[in-house]
C-alpha cells in the first residue's frame, strides 16, 4: 500500500472514529480537554504502527489503546504525588529543574512498571531486601519460606531491573 493510500486510510479512519472516541473517553475522565487529548494520543499510536487495514473492530482497538493511556496517565500522577509527597517530608529545600524532575518522575514510573511486572512473592522479597535492608535469612523467616527460595526469588528480580537497566 502506497503512502497516499494508507494517509487516506487513516484520514478516513481518524474522521469515523474521532468524535466517537472523544466521547468514550470522555465519559470515564469527564473533561473534555483531556478527552481530546487522548483522542489524540490514540490516533497517534494507530498512525505510527501503520498497520491500520489490519484492524478488525476499530472501537474495541481505540477503546484498548486509549484506557491503556488512560491507566498510564493514572499511574503516572499517582507517582508524581507520591514524589511531592516525599519531597515535603524532606527538610532540604533544594530546588530541582525542570529536567531532573522528568528524569527521576520517569525513573520513578520505571520502577513501579518493573515491581508490576514481578510475581507478588518476588515484590515483597525485593523491596524487603532493597528497601527495609533484611538479609536473606530475616526475609526468609518473616515470610516462612527458605533462604534458598529467598535468593531464587532475588536473583530472578535483580535480573529483571538489570534488564530494565540494559534497555
């Protein structure tokens, strides 16, 4: 398919489905801004995979994409509040730029899709060894499990953050 063709497709497919959508998504958000927004963002991503003839129902596909961006953008406040949350409890007034407070939010955002990603077990065995400093035997004690399954259940998280890392 030309690029013509598929432009045309999409111009099509973008005319169809806008409005509709805008008021899909306006019904869980209630506000119109973001609604376009979204709209936005989903038409987007339908645009940059180019793969448009290929999609079968089109509401059900921009419904998936557009409450995966609304869950990502729920998540994504949840951790910035989180962050100013922490960042008020700390008695340094230091100023942080613009820059460095996208690049640690975005780190932030990271590591929470990293711990999602990890079995329930897993989360709990890495954040009491990275985060409450107890040693395999402690972890191993309070949960009732081996020292043994306490490493697997490390390693196997601490590979996936390398991965996350590497990426």
């Amino acid at each position: 398919m030309s690029e013509l063709e598929l432009n045309g497709q999409f111009d099509s497919f973008y005319r169809e489905h806008h409005r509709w959508l805008i008021v899909w998504i306006k019904g869980r958000l209630n506000c119109p801004q973001q609604a376009r927004d979204l709209a936005q963002d989903t038409f987007l991503s339908v645009l940059i995979k180019q793969r448009i003839n290929e999609i079968g129902t089109p509401r059900a596909h921009l419904s998936s994409i557009a409450r995966n961006l609304i869950i990502d953008q729920y998540r994504r406040r949840s951790v910035e509040q989180a962050y100013l949350d922490a960042l008020v409890l700390q008695s340094t007034s230091e100023a942080i730029s613009p820059q460095d407070y996208h690049c640690i939010i975005e780190t932030l955002l990271e590591i929470d899709r990293l711990l999602d990603d990890m079995s329930d077990r897993g989360r709990t065995i890495f954040l009491m060894a990275q985060i409450d400093g107890l040693s395999y035997v402690e972890i191993g004690r309070r949960l009732g499990i081996s020292v043994t399954t306490v490493r697997k259940h490390f390693i196997r998280a601490m590979a996936q953050c390398l991965l996350l890392i590497e990426v």
